[in-house]
C-alpha cells in the first residue's frame, strides 16, 4: 500500500484485512479498513485497486482517480480504445526510442490510443511515418518522428531538444532501441563490444542528461527497456548481455542518487523476457524451447509500470522473476534449467 498517499495524520494506522482477496488480474476496488493503533476506535475506510495496490486518498475519492488500472480498464485495456481516451497519460509529452517495430511500435499505438504526444525515433523514416500516421489515426493528441541512428551521440541529444521545441517540456523518456548483434558464440570482437554499447547503453545515457532539467520540471518518468539478459548471464548473447548489464548500473545507482536528492524523477528498469517480434523470432526460433509472450502486452506492462513509478517491471512475470529469484540463492539449478531451454541441434549463428 501507498501509505505515503494517505494524508500525515492518517499514516498511524493499522490495516485490517480486506473483506476478500481478489484474483490476481482481477479488476475493481478492495475496501480496507484502517484503525488507528493509538486509539483503535478511530476507524476510517479507504478504498484501493485491487491490481496495483494503488490507494486513493481519503474514503470520498473513488480509486478511479488514483491508477491506472482504473482509468485503462482491465489488464488488456489495449483492446479498449474508450478505457484509453480516459488514462492518466492523456496529454503527456513521451519520447519512445527504436518504434519503427517491434515493442516500441506497439507502446506508440498504446500511447496514442490514451491521447498522448508522441515522438518517436529510430533510423528506418519511412517506417517511423507509418507509425506515425497510425498514431494520429489511432487518437494521438499530436504524433512526430525524427530519423537517425543512435551511433551518433549527438542525434541522441537532437531527440530530446526535439521534443523540447515541439512540446516545450517532457513527461516521459522511453529508452527502448538496441543495435545490430549476433546471436552466436562470443568470437573475440570487442570493437563489436564497444560499438553496440554506444547504441544501447550510451545513447541512454546521453539521453537521460539531456532530459533530466525537462523532467524535473514535470516530476516525470525515464523508462528503460532491458532483459532477462540484462540481469543473468545467458549464452550466445555475450554483447548484448554486456550493454544490458550496464544500464542496470548506471539506472539503479542514478535512482539511488535521485533519492538522496530529493530528484522526483521515477526510473523503471523493464526486465523483459522472450518476445514475440519479427526481429527476436527470426533469431531464436528453434533454438529456443519457450513460447514468446505477446509484444501487444509486453508495450502496455512496461507504459504501466513506468506511469506507476515502479522500480522494476517484470515481463512475463514468471518467466524473469522466477529466474531472478533463483539466481542468488540456487544458481547451479538456475544454470541447469536455463541450458535445458536452448535446442543447440538447430542453433545457426544470426545477424540480429
Ligand atoms: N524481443 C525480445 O524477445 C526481447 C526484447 N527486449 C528488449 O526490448 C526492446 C525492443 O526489442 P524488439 O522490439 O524486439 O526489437 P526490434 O528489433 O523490433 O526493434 C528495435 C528498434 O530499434 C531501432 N534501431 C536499431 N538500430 C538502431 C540504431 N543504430 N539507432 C537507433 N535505432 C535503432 C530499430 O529501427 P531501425 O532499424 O529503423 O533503426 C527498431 O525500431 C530492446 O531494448 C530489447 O533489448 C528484451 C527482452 C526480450
Ligand atoms: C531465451 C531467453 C530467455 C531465457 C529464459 O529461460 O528465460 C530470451 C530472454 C531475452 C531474449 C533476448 C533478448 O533480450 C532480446 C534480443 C532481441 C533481439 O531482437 C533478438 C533476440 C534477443 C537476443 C533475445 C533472444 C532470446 C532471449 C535471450
């Protein structure tokens, strides 16, 4: 629970079960009741969403007003353009990075559906314009791109003064392209190493500065996509697993300093697991065992999690958490059961 959102005098309370636990996914509000541990008399009622734990602040405000979940409906909101229009996200300045496909281009379509202003990057123009087009057709309260390759740490910093001069301030800062890899064994080229880590740990870097002064003004968000590769070492992804790794670093012990601060700018870390873009299936397909879980999904989990300020955000839950878990306590069965899912018979070094 959000006690911190409950008024000063009310945060002395003791929590009484709510009348019934509710499915996990299960949308609406819970009633809790709080009585005050100095004076157990005192009771007050508050009503919280029953998805994210989210509370509303005094017994008179409906939770409606106080999360997502309630203003998108249930958890595939993306299939309610109405439950969009109502977000919580209408009318704020995002920047999505690598939406020409993929990921980014779905959490474009769900920003554009909850009435967002968009600006979207990647180096693929004609791409970009027909992500644009579907976002203003989609609701977009304005939707733009810029065309360049995050190699160039320049054009990082041209994204975000872009997003300056068309919407004069910035909420959200979504951190999501990666460069061009291979999935195969490491073969000895660092300077493969050093590039990518320009494109996908740089770059986000670069951006980060160059947003921050927009982003206190806004109290806003910074959204950083990563992977389950990000966090355990997996075989065949050696460069990328590095880049992943680093933005872990950098992002964690930033929010730290945030804290410490007093920066009210939110960092949410995706760990992400196996999904189903053309880009992922063409690359693993047949080597990996494991279903890849929706890119639809995936794209509204990680919108979520980063106008929730969460600290982390875990997709599929069970796939990434699970592991996670393991790693610190068993790693040997982690190993074990993550070399059970790689089928080497059909395994083929790829571009990705
Ligand atoms: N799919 C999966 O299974 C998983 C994905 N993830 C993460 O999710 C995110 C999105 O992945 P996914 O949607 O699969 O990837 P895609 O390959 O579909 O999309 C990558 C995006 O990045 C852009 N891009 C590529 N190179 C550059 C560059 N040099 N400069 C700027 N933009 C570039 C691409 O556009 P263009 O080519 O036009 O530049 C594209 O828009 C990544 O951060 C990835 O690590 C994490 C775990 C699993
Ligand atoms: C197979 C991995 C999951 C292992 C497990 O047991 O949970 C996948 C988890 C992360 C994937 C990679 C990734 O992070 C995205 C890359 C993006 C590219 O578009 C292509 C494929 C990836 C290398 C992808 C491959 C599968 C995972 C390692």
């Amino acid at each position: 629970l959000h006690l911190r959102r409950l008024p000063l005098q009310q945060r002395d309370l003791l929590l009484s079960p709510p009348p019934r636990q509710r499915a996990e996914g299960e949308e609406g509000e819970v009633t809790w009741v709080l009585r005050s541990s100095q004076d157990p008399s005192t009771v007050m009622q508050t009503r919280v969403c029953s998805l994210c734990c989210v509370s509303s602040a005094s017994s008179s405000q409906p939770a409606a007003s106080c999360c997502m979940h309630s203003a998108l409906g249930p958890p595939l909101a993306a299939q309610d353009p109405a439950g969009h229009q109502n977000s919580m996200l209408k009318g704020k300045r995002v920047i999505v990075t690598g939406a020409s496909s993929g990921i980014g281009e779905q959490m474009a379509y769900h920003l554009a559906k909850m009435g967002s202003h968009i600006l979207i990057t990647a180096r693929t123009e004609e791409k970009l314009k027909k992500v644009v087009a579907q976002c203003t057709h989609l609701g977009a309260a304005s939707a733009h791109y810029i065309a360049g390759s995050m190699d160039n740490l320049t054009f990082a910093k041209q994204v975000v003064h872009k997003a300056e001069n068309l919407f004069g301030g910035l909420d959200m800062l979504i951190l999501n392209h990666i460069g061009h890899t291979y999935f195969g064994y490491f073969d000895g080229n660092v300077d493969h190493v050093r590039d990518l880590l320009k494109i996908n740990f740089l770059s986000y870097a670069t951006m980060t500065v160059a947003a921050l002064p927009m982003l206190k003004i806004s109290n806003g968000n910074i959204v950083v996509v990563s992977s389950v590769a990000g966090k355990i070492g997996l075989p065949l992804t050696v460069p990328y697993s590095t880049t992943k790794f680093a933005l872990d670093g950098f992002f964690s012990s930033l929010r730290m300093e945030f804290i410490q601060q007093k920066t009210n700018v939110s960092i949410t870390l995706c760990i992400i697991s196996y999904i189903d873009t053309d880009s992922a299936l063409k690359t693993v397909s047949g080597v990996i065992q494991q279903p890849a879980a929706p890119k639809e999904e995936c794209a509204l989990e990680i919108i979520k999690g980063g106008f929730l300020r969460k600290r982390e955000v875990y997709y599929q839950y069970h796939a990434t958490k699970i592991p996670l878990l393991l790693r610190d306590w068993a790693p040997e069965i982690l190993q074990s059961l993550l070399l059970m899912n790689y089928n080497m018979d059909n395994f083929q070094r790829k571009e990705v």
